[in-house]
C-alpha cells in the first residue's frame, strides 16, 4: 500500500449499504491492530474490523471522501441512465 496508516488514526471509507447496493454513504472509521493479527492494520467500522488493503478506498480527509463519493454516485446534470 503507498500511504501509511497508524493505530488510532481516523480515515475515511465509501460504504455500500450490503441490503442495496445502490446506496452508499462516506463514513469514519479506525485504524487498529486486527485482535486476530496484531502485527497487521485493519479498519474498525460499525464494531467490525475490516482488512486494510489495495481494496478499500481510504481517505485522509472526510472532504477528499465527499468528493470521491460525488464522482462515483451523484449523476451528473445532463446525465441519463436511459437514453430512449
């Protein structure tokens, strides 16, 4: 991974509500140590660790993950998801 993390740091991750996939909402969350692999970062979420990877999306700042968030699910003006 090309950014370092550190135990306690706050950060912030895209979340897709898991019932419907085409919600989603920016949240905060924790960087620990996982309690099953103390030598290795995780993010602490709703009372969940979650694997701290290439796979997640991490922001630094909750303004960087707004925006993020508005290029990948607020359709633009003009845009139209049916075009017939």
């Amino acid at each position: 991974m090309s950014k370092e993390y550190k135990q306690g740091q706050i950060v912030y991750v895209i979340i897709r509500n898991p019932h419907s996939q085409d919600v989603a909402n920016v949240q905060e969350a924790v960087v620990m140590h996982d309690p099953d692999s103390p030598d290795t970062l995780s993010l602490f979420l709703n009372e969940t660790f979650y694997p701290l990877n290439d796979e997640v999306a991490v922001f630094l700042s909750a303004s960087e993950a707004e925006q993020a968030f508005k290029e990948a699910f607020v359709p633009r003006e003009g845009d139209s998801k049916n075009h017939g």
